[in-house]
C-alpha cells in the first residue's frame, strides 16, 4: 500500500559540493530524509519502470536511509532497484554500477571522508545516468523543490533483507541486492596490467592500504590481496565499521598519520595510499615520499599510457581551480588541453562525457578518468601500481625526474576550520571588494599581477558558475587561492591554498613550508585572516 504522507519543508536542503551533508541528528529529525529524496525524485522526469541504483559507504544510519530509500522508490514508480550488499556500494562502484547496468540515476549515502556515527555526519548524493554527481541544474532543481514539498509517497512494507544476493519484490518495484565488489574488480582488470602488478608483488616490492574502516575495505583486500597476491595484511582497517573506528577517513597527513608514520620509518613499505570513508579519494605515500595530489595528478597524466587502459593516451586533461598548475605541464608536453573547473567532481562530467577529457584530478585528493563518472581512490592507486611496474622505479625516483622534467609546483593548503560563518563571509566580502585594486601592488609573496573571482564557463554546454574562488596571481608564476569549503557542516571553513612554481633548473630540493613561507605571510596581510576570524595558525595544513 502507497501512503502519502503530509509534510512541511525544512530549509537547510540545498545540496553542496557532493550532495546534502549534515549531522545525522539533523537527518534523524521526522521527514528530514523523507523530503530530500521526495525532493530529487520531484525534481526528475521520466524514471517510471527504470532502474535505480541504491548504496553507501556503512556509515551509521547507512542501512536506515537504505530501506526509506527502496521504499518511496517503489511508491515513486521505479521499476527495479539495484543494492549494494549489505548496502555497500563505494562511490566508484556506484558510478560504475550506474553505468554498466543502465540505471537512471543512483543515490549514494555518504559524507565522503567526514566522520561518522550518531554525532557526526550523513550524507545523500543523487547521480545522473552518466554515473556522475548531478549538475547544478539539478542541484538547485532539487533545492527548489525541497522547499515547497508538501507531501511525500512511500510503500508501506516491511524491510527489504539487503544482506542476500539475489531478487525480491517490494511493491510493483524488483529489488536486486548484488555483489559490490566484483564488477568494480573486473572493470579495475580491464584497464590496468594486474599481471605485471603482481610480478612486482611477488618480486620485492611491498605495498600497505589503508582503508579507514571504511568502505573500501572488500574491495581492497579483493583486488591487492586476492587478485593482485599481496600478503594479508596488506590492507590495513578493512572492515567498513559504522563510526570509522571513531576515525576521522579522510586520507590526508592528519588523518591517515599511522600510515604515513609507517611510509617514513626505517623499514618502510615501498609504496603506501590510503582512501576515504566512500572510496573515491586516494593518498599516495611512497616509501619516504609524500606526493602531494596535484603531483599525483601530473605523474598519473605523464604516464598513464603505461597502463593498457590508457596506451592510447590522452584526450585532454580538468583540473579543478585550486588544484596546482603541475598537471598543465603535462598537458602542455602531451599537446592536449588542460581544462581549469570549479571544485567539485561534478564539473568534470561534461568534459568526460564529451570526450574532451580522459584525466581529471583535484587538489582534495581526487584523482580518476573516463572508466566512471566519479573520483575514484582505487583506481589511482592501480594506475600508480601499474606505473611502478613499468619503469621499475621508486616512487622517490619517478618524483624526482618528473620535476626534472617539468618544474617543480611548490604546493599547501591551509584550512581554517568550524569558524563563523558572518566571519568567512566577511573575509571573503573583504577580499572581494578589494580585487580591484590589487594588481601591481608588492607583498612579501612578490608583485601582483592579477587578481579575480573565478568563474567557469563550461565549454559543452555554456553553463557559467561564478564566485569559485579568490584568485591572487604573482608575476613569477605563483599563486594564492582563497575559497569556503562546500562540504563541512559545522560553521565554515576557509581553504588558503598556496602555489610556488620552480623551473627545472631551480631549486627542486626545498622543504615545501621553506618554499611556500613568503607566500603565506601574503596571504595572511592581503586576507587579514587572523584579523577576521582569530585564528593564527590552520587547523590543518596538507
Ligand atoms: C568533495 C567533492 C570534490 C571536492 C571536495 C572538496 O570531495 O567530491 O570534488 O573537491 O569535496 O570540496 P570543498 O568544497 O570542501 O573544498
Ligand atoms: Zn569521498
């Protein structure tokens, strides 16, 4: 039986970055999650008797929004629902799984590498066909619509046993709960040498993953321990848990500390990554090498055609606009454009889909490419696997001569986190209001020679977004960027990020804090961060 239950708007919908992300208090509220999904499929048209793609990352709440989700898809019209196993799906998956089975579109649970459990965060993503995070349009349909519902359906049934493999029927709707993890591992066959891979693992070089207790666990011990040979063990906090092992799965210096302090001691891994809390983003340590994600981006761009996915190379390459210059190196030596976009993966959809683009990467440790619409963590760590195999070289060597080759981009971020948001917004109205003038002026990070708000104007379809980001450029090349994160949900939080570029010839040894300080203490007078917000120091720097 299809009920319509009566409900009133909540005001807070509007999806961010990657999707609406907020504190599970706020998604157990009566309705809350009810709305947002009643709130996408109002703002969709034509999903009658299609197929949609359902899963998440485990975390707390995962397996709730799970059977809400199957439910009012059944009341909505759909007519088959494809889930995860115990509602896992990762995000690469996800897209995948999208794409490989038709769907019409896909919701993925998740708030990607925040913190989960009952005082941390939950997420909702919905995705289109292409297997990719809906586009803006869509966003702002669904944040429309979120605050106008009246009303939404849903099928009074009992809960669907996601545990089983295998099909049921919930109303007019099928249910398929598939494997999560093998159509991933087979398309990750397909595009990388996984004999060569294992050579080299059953050679000498040794390999550590850590998944955070999050959703890549399965997947990882499937393609590095049982297809790849890595001894067990090899993947580190496997088991997806709830609340992360109350970890933080963000694969950054920070938050993934126990690997990174085993990729720098004595007896180190050769090569050491890490991912996220749903999988799709990677952080590449090699044995007493950190590589920052721009250069993971240039290097993976540099060398992919190593790989069979990729031997015949290129199309193009997007970078987000924070995201280092390193990679339009590549693209300029490859003679393939280079394609700047706003944060935000979504942006890399058209450009994929037109075949512009075959590499796309991100500063926030996002790397991935045409095999799927998402950033994907497992996939850049196969792609470096399959690199390493091929030029028999340490990840400390290939460094090395890729900034030989192509310079050197100096690169940090400084993120002050769970400020005001008045606070944020001033600083950024601030600076905004300043741009003008700015150019031609000297600090100690050189002299300015342009200053602007970023705006995009997508080159398939035309769509232009505005206001991405304070850009302050120096005339040697150097650059500071200034926007608010779109993904926190506690206050704001201001990302500084900080740009050198060396030629070859110059000094490609330097500690990056030594290279960047000059450009920080710029960044500090021209923003008057700590006049604005009281902070002296960033909460994190990576
Ligand atoms: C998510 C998106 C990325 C984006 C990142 C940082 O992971 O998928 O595309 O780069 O968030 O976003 P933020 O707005 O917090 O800087
Ligand atoms: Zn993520």
């Amino acid at each position: 039986m299809i009920y319509t239950v009566a409900t009133t708007p909540f005001d807070d919908q509007k999806p961010g970055t990657s999707g609406l992300r907020k504190k599970v208090r706020i998604f157990q509220q009566p309705h809350y999650a009810e709305n947002f999904v009643q709130s996408v499929f109002d703002s969709l048209d034509g999903f009658a008797g299609q197929t949609l793609v359902v899963g998440g990352d485990g975390r707390y709440l995962n397996r709730d929004v799970i059977q809400i989700v199957l439910k009012m898809a059944a009341a909505n019209g759909f007519g088959r629902a494809l889930v995860g196993q115990g509602g896992i799906l990762s995000t690469p998956a996800a897209s995948h799984l999208i794409r490989a089975s038709g769907a019409f579109g896909g919701l993925v649970l998740s708030a990607s590498h925040n913190p989960g459990g009952p005082d941390e965060d939950f997420g909702i993503k919905y995705n289109i066909g292409n297997g990719g995070p809906a586009p803006e349009k869509v966003t702002d349909a669904i944040a429309a619509r979120s605050l106008v519902i009246d009303s939404y359906k849903i099928l009074d049934a009992a809960d669907v046993d996601i545990d089983t493999i295998g099909e049921s029927q919930l109303g007019d709707m099928t249910v398929q709960v598939v494997d999560p993890v093998a159509a991933y591992a087979d398309l990750m066959e397909s595009l990388f040498d996984f004999a060569a891979i294992r050579a080299q693992i059953a050679g000498s070089v040794t390999l550590a993953f850590d998944s955070m207790s999050a959703v890549t666990g399965p997947y990882a011990v499937e393609i590095f321990e049982r297809r790849l040979g890595a001894p067990q063990g090899t993947v580190m906090n496997g088991t997806p848990l709830p609340d992360f092992g109350h970890h933080h799965p963000d694969p950054n210096l920070v938050h993934a500390k126990e690997l990174y302090d085993r990729m720098m001691a004595p007896d180190a891994p050769d090569f050491g990554a890490a991912s996220d809390g749903d999988g799709d983003r990677n952080l590449i340590i090699g044995r007493h090498c950190y590589v920052t994600p721009s250069d993971s981006l240039a290097v993976l761009a540099a060398n992919a055609h190593l790989a069979p996915g990729y031997a015949a190379g290129l199309k193009g390459i997007a970078r987000s606009m924070p995201t280092s210059g390193a990679a339009d190196r590549v693209a300029k030596k490859l003679g393939v454009p280079l394609y700047e976009t706003p944060t935000g993966w979504k942006f890399f959809g058209n450009l994929l889909d037109a075949g512009m683009a075959t590499i796309c990467g991100e500063e926030s440790a996002g790397t991935g490419s045409d095999h799927v619409r998402e950033k994907d963590g497992i996939w850049a760590v196969l792609l470096w696997l399959n690199i390493l195999a091929v030029r028999q070289q340490s990840v400390a060597a290939i460094m090395a001569d890729h900034w030989a080759t192509y310079g050197r981009n100096y690169y940090a971020r400084h993120d002050y986190e769970a400020i005001a948001k008045d606070k944020a917004d001033a600083l950024m109205a601030a600076l905004r209001g300043k741009l003008a003038t700015l150019a031609g002026t000297a600090s100690s990070g050189g002299t300015v020679k342009a200053a602007d708000d970023f705006a995009y104007t997508d080159p398939t379809d035309q769509s232009v977004s505005r206001n991405q980001g304070v850009r302050i450029l120096f005339t040697d090349g150097s650059r500071v960027v200034f926007r608010l994160s779109g993904t926190g949900t506690e206050g704001a939080t201001l990302r500084v990020y900080i740009e050198r570029y060396v030629g070859p010839d110059g000094d490609l040894g330097l500690e990056t804090g030594d290279a960047l300080a000059p450009l920080i203490a710029a960044a500090q007078e021209v923003a008057d961060i700590s006049g604005h917000i009281g902070m002296e120091q960033p909460s994190v720097i990576t």
